[in-house]
C-alpha cells in the first residue's frame, strides 16, 4: 500500500539516524551475505556462533559470540540461570549516531528453534539488560532479543544523565527498539540460513510502549505485538507522576500500613457491587467504585492513629484519583490512578520523593536543577509537549499500516496498577475503535461494527486485581512461570499471559475469546478466572466452583463508564517520528510467510 501519512511525515521531520529508510541500502547489502553465509544449511553445518563475530552490520559492533553449552548459564550481571538449552549468544553495540551506545543481546537454540523471532522489552528507563527475559523465552525454543535502550548509566546513575543528550533521548524513544529488530532479523539469518517466519514483540510498562512505538511507527516489524501496561504518553505521564508528587510531598505523604488500609477500605465497600463476587478481595471493576478517602480521616481516636488520614493525605488521595488538570483550562492532561491498587508494590514510589526515571523527560527540557513543586501544570505543559511529544509518545491511533499486513496487537493492563494509568489504555483503546467509525456516524449499532472491526486486529484484555505487571491479589500469571518477579522489570508474566494466544492468532486465525489467568501462591493456585476481551469482564455464571474459571463468563460491561480521556489538545503528538512505511522497507528482512 501507498503510506500517503509517512510520506507526510517524512516530509516535516528527516527521518533519525539509523532508521529503516536512511539504512535501506546498507540493510540489503548487509542482508544478501548473510543470505550467502547461511543458505542451505543448518547452524552447525554453516557457520559456527563464533564466526558471528566477523558478520559486518551497518553501525554494529559485534561484541560477544559465544556458544554456551545446556545446563546452568550466569549472565554477566551475575544472574544465574538452569535448564537452559545450547545456544548461541550475540551481543553488539548499536552507534547509529555518535552519541549512540545500544546494547543488544540475541539468544539463538542450537536445536528446535520454533521459526519465530521474539524482540522483547524493558522497564523504567532501561539501561540494563533484562536477562531473566531472554532466560524465559529461550526455552520456549525462540530467537530472542533485548536491549538496553541505549540508556546507560541511567540505570544506576539515573535518566539526568540523559539530558542534553537528544539523540540517547531518540535512542530510548524509538530507535533502540527498531535497530534491535532489524540487526537481530540479520543476525538470525546469518546463523540459520533464513528469515524468521514470523516476529513477535512482547513487553510490559517501558516494554509495553516499545510495542506501542513499534506498531504505530514501525508497522512492518512485527506480525503480533503484546504491549502490557503501556507507556507510551509519555510526557503527559512524567506530569501525572509530578502531580502526584507535589500532591504528596512534605505532610501529605503516604505510610505503607495507610495505602494497605486505603486498599482495604475500597474492597471491603465496593467488592460484589462491581459486578465481582463479595468475596473477592479486589475489585473486578474499580471504575464503579466511588469510595470517598475522607472515610478513613482521622477523627482523634488512638486506635487508628497508623491507619487514618489527616486532612492534607484526604486531599492528597482525591488529586490521586482525579489525574492532572490544567488549572486555567479545566482539561484533563492526564488519567488519574484507580481505587484498589494502593497496597500493591510501586504505589509509595511514585508518591512523596523526588520523581526519578520515569519522571526524567521533565529534566531533559527544563534542566537537571528543575524544582518540581514550581511546574506550571499549564504553561509548562504546553513547553513540554513542544518539545517531547512527537519524540516520545504514542498517542495517534492510525494503526491502518501495521492492520493492513495482517499485524495483531494484544493491550493487557491490569486493573490495579498503582504505576502506570490502567484509564491511560482503555482511553486509547476506546479511540481505536472510535477511528473505525464510519465518519458521522456514532449509533450504538455504528459502535459495535467499529468494535468488531477493532477486535479484527486489537484487543484489550483487563485483569482486575491486578498489579504493574505482576502481582496483586487478583489472578494474573501462567501456569508454571519459572522465573518469579524480579528487579528491572523481568519478562512479566501479564505478557507471558499473552503471548500464546497472540501466537495461535497470528499463525492460525484463532482470536483470543478469553485468556485464562492464575493466583499463584508458593507455587500453589489459589484460584483462576478468565479474561476477558474489552469491553466485557468476567462474571460468575452462578453455579459452580468460584475458584475455577471454567464457572466464569465474559459478559460486556454496559456501564457508560468514566475513563478519563484527556483533552484533544493533550493527544496532539504531532509529526511523529520516523514513521517508516512498510513499502519503505527493505523487503529483503520482511516476512518470507504468504498469509498475507
């Protein structure tokens, strides 16, 4: 198809350094020997992983190629990992610019590679490989990759470092996640002799607006994309985070045993009034949960002296819940945090201390000494926006490109994420299907042909109860997930929840009806339920075991629902940049697969 969008794009913004289109030719070139090194033969009887060393890549600098034998491996961070299979491992140095520095790891079995390409992502603001991911998926029999972003040190020297810095800045936003794609398609075909026959990306958080990014801006990258909790409005997500910030900070600050009884309080008010059983102890729908803070405020007594909120922490809760306005306007810049996910790990991180990484973008554009109690929720807003939007955020829903070579993507969020706006993705999700409309028209029978058309290639599964990623105390995991959560967002196992499915959609037609997820306790389920395609939420059927899924139904939710959708104005990302057509591509790396 003609990308009559790209090439208006392309025309207001150059493309970056290292895009597919200012690489093409270097890309084919690049391609064609390693079609010659490969062709015909299997990895041990074409190349060897230590040749790999040699393979010439524009930009690249190949620094490991190791073959690493079955059994226990320790990654160079020290992370110890068994039951691994053989394979090989490339690492390589992206410098696309010369302020570039992206690490890269590729992970290839030896044996029983399932012919899929697997690029996964990364949390807050990167800077590290995520080992645990590619120790989870190598199994599974993928080509599996992963990168750093090219944020080093933010890691450990926090994501100040970056500003001044506009190309690292383009790096973390798009560019990192593209590159790694592209070079390790080549690399993989260098070592097996042929193309991937289908790619897929799966991430959560940071990882969950790499595929975001990757759908909308690279549409040919990927045939299925899993993007959990997604970051991907990101600047108006640094000033949610900052709202909360000034909201907190000083008297107002949050104690652990004060968000668990905030928790408390909202289950025990509003369970089975959602739509949810009674004896739940989170909320199926907390948007159907109206709980006033003021209920918990301190009355004197000095039996809830730990547990009570004083007059600054009420207001403070209420700013939670509403999100950022802009004071001289009214609009919403922003979704505010939902009731139910205060007791879930990451809450007090974002409240009450200094915002840090993911707050970062506010540093690259004001300075390094900005004082966030000054930020000006109106005009600084707009300066913010000016500079950052088109760079870093997601917003725009013209997904026809990535739709139109039969690219699916799965959004999973769940429902008590005390990190990132679960709202933030229903609101994006519900402009998907509003740009599915047929112009003028806005009947519920207009809505429910453009959700279908919608569900043909997106769907949004919410999981109530549960937290950023992992955890919480509603259902949200995979049987049998070897690797617990960790540090520096490990695969999550919402995306592993995803995957599979995403997979026997992709490569049979199958479309996830429901995803069954699990409580998993020491090892042991405490229960499963089914989850749902958006709109629809599971309900009990009214007989059978309430701790089996198989006693739950997905049953749409009728409710004309609040989901704190920000102004247009806030949604405006202009030019975003690169959009890179499909058409633009280089052919030689697309799909060898005739589904199309």
């Amino acid at each position: 198809m003609r990308c009559i969008r790209c090439q208006r794009h392309a025309k207001h913004r150059p493309l970056a350094p290292g895009t597919g289109l200012h690489h093409a030719a270097s890309v084919r070139s690049a391609a064609l020997v390693a079609f010659l090194v490969g062709i015909g033969a299997t990895p041990a009887a074409a190349v060897t992983c230590a040749s790999l060393a040699g393979l010439a890549l524009p930009d690249t600098t190949i620094t490991a190629a190791q073959s690493v034998a079955a059994g226990t491996y320790t990654a160079p961070d020290g992370e110890i990992f068994t039951n691994l299979p053989t394979f090989c491992r490339i690492a390589a140095t992206l410098t696309p610019t010369s302020d570039s520095n992206i690490k890269i790891e590729v992970w290839m079995p030896y044996s029983g590679w399932n012919g899929r390409f697997l690029g996964t992502g990364n949390g807050g603001i990167a800077g590290l490989i995520v080992w645990r991911t590619l120790a989870f998926f190598l199994p599974l029999n993928y080509a599996v990759a992963n990168t750093d972003m090219g944020t080093s040190p933010a890691a450990t020297e926090g994501a100040r470092v970056l500003t001044g810095h506009p190309e690292k800045q383009i790096d973390f936003a798009t560019r990192s996640t593209n590159l790694m794609t592209v070079r390790s398609k080549q690399i993989i075909k260098a070592f097996y002799g042929e193309n991937p026959k289908y790619s897929y990306f799966s991430g959560c958080s940071t990882g969950g607006g790499q595929g975001v990014h990757e759908a909308l801006q690279f549409p040919g990258d990927y045939d299925g994309i899993v993007a959990g909790a997604p970051l991907f409005n990101n600047t108006h997500h640094t000033v949610a985070n900052g709202w909360n910030y000034t909201a907190f900070n000083g008297p107002a600050k949050i104690t652990a045993d004060q968000a668990t009884a905030i928790t408390a309080a909202t289950v025990n008010q509003c369970a089975g009034k959602d739509g949810g059983l009674s004896s739940d102890n989170f909320l199926r729908d907390p948007r159907d949960c109206h709980w006033d803070p003021a209920e918990l405020q301190c009355t004197g007594g000095s039996g809830d002296a730990s547990t009570c909120l004083t007059a600054p922490q009420v207001a403070a809760v209420r700013k939670l819940y509403e999100g950022p306005i802009n004071p001289r306007t009214g609009e919403r810049i922003h979704a505010g945090r939902l009731r139910g996910g205060e007791s879930n790990n990451g809450f007090q991180a974002g409240l009450g201390s200094v915002p840090g990484s993911t707050n970062a973008m506010i540093y690259w554009v004001f300075g390094n000494d900005f004082d966030w109690l000054t930020f000006d929720f109106d005009r600084e807003m707009d300066t913010l926006d000016d500079e950052l939007a088109a760079r870093s955020n997601a917003n725009t829903t013209d997904l026809e490109e990535f739709r139109s070579h039969g690219g699916k993507l799965m959004l999973t969020h769940g429902f008590a994420d005390p990190l990132v706006p679960t709202l933030n993705t229903v609101a994006y999700y519900e402009r998907l299907i509003s740009s599915q409309t047929r112009e003028g028209r806005r009947s519920e029978e207009d809505r429910n042909e453009a959700l279908r058309r919608t569900r043909e290639f997106a769907r949004l599964f919410l999981l109530p109860g549960a937290g950023h990623c992992s955890g919480g105390a509603g259902p949200y995991t995979v049987k049998g997930d070897p690797f617990p959560p960790g540090p520096n967002h490990p695969a999550p196992p919402i995306a592993h929840l995803a995957l599979e499915p995403l997979v026997q959609w992709v490569e049979h037609g199958i479309a996830p009806d429901r995803i069954i997820a699990y409580q998993v306790t020491g090892g042991v389920t405490d229960f499963s339920r089914p989850i749902c395609p958006y709109p629809a939420l599971p309900r009990y059927g009214g007989v059978g075991d309430t701790t089996k899924a198989s006693s739950f139904v997905c049953a749409d939710d009728r409710d004309h629902d609040d989901n704190q959708p920000p102004a247009p104005k806030y949604l405006n990302d202009g030019d975003n940049y690169p959009i890179v057509s499909i058409d633009n591509r280089d052919r030689d790396h697309s799909h060898d697969h005739d589904n199309r």
